[in-house]
C-alpha cells in the first residue's frame, strides 16, 4: 500500500524515533508499505518517520548498472549505528519529504553501519558513494534531521523564500 508522505515544515519530520523491539508481521507490513511508497514517489531511500512512524526503521535501493531499481537490492535498515565516518564528499541531494529542491550536502566518504533486517538478525554494511550518503542522509531522518539544516545559512535562506513562495502559489489555485 503506498502511503503519505509527510511534507517540510510537517512538525513530525523533527520528532526522534524509537529504537524497534518489535520484528513481526507488522513491522514486515510496514516495510513492504515503504518500499512501495519509495518506488511510487521515484525515490532511492525513505525513513519511517517520513511516512508518519516514529521508529527508527529506514530503506534504500538503489539502482544497478542498468539503471533500474532492483527490490534484491533493497536494503531494510532497523536499529542503525554507525561504526565509522571518514573523509569528505558532497553529492546533490533531494528528499521526498522536500519535493523539487536539490542542493549540495557534505557528508561522510566513506560509512560503516550495523543495523537489524527484518528479522532481527544483526548485519553490517561497509561502502561509499552514493549508498553512504543515502545511509547517513536516511538516518538522519530517525534524529528528527532534515537535509536543509546541512546546507549552510544563506542557501537555507534562499530555500525558505522560494519554498513558501511555491506553497502560497499552490494555496490560491483552488
């Protein structure tokens, strides 16, 4: 089932989520409902909270060589820690929850994570590029972070005055 996903400034995209204690049936409807909602809206990651729930459950897929999104290559990350954050890189990001804006945020080069599957089982993931700016850009959702913080005072700026600019115009089409 595709759901909703919540729009900045939605107060709920702030909030810190929950560690999952949980692995049964609804959590395993809740991330096949993710992952639908994630290819419906043409996105490569999607956090829990973005859809409304507060727990600290994100998915990423990427695409492969031939440009398609794989669901082998979907991978369900419940509980993430990270291990390890080195070197420097900044990719274009945009978010599902910031539709239509895209800008440049420096993360970490290179990430190691450990994290739960669905069934609880540990797992971990050493990698760079782009999976290691999707991992660091999904768990910042979990800490109630938003891409937009990251990327300096005056692009911010910029983006609120369009961003509201845009939201008025939608508002007086009826």
């Amino acid at each position: 089932m595709v759901l909703e996903i919540l729009s900045y400034p939605n107060k709920k995209l702030y909030e810190v989520s929950k560690e999952v204690e949980t692995f049964d049936e609804e959590l395993h409807k809740l991330l096949d409902d993710m992952y639908e909602t994630m290819i419906a809206k043409d996105g490569i990651g999607l956090a829990a909270i973005q859809v409304g729930v507060a727990k600290r459950i994100f998915i990423v897929n990427l695409s492969n060589e031939e440009g398609v999104q794989d669901k082998a290559d979907l991978i369900e990350i419940i509980n993430p820690e990270f291990e390890l954050k080195v070197g420097e890189c900044v990719y274009q990001e945009g978010c599902l929850s910031v539709p239509g804006f895209y800008e440049d945020v420096k993360r970490a080069e290179r990430v190691k994570i450990k994290f739960q599957d669905r069934f609880g089982q540990e797992r971990q993931i050493e990698t760079d590029g782009l999976l290691a700016v999707a991992l660091q850009h999904e768990n910042d959702h979990l800490d109630g972070h938003l891409f937009i913080e990251k990327i300096g005072y005056n692009k911010r700026k910029k983006f609120e005055k369009e961003y509201k600019s845009k939201k008025n115009k939608k508002e007086h089409r009826l």
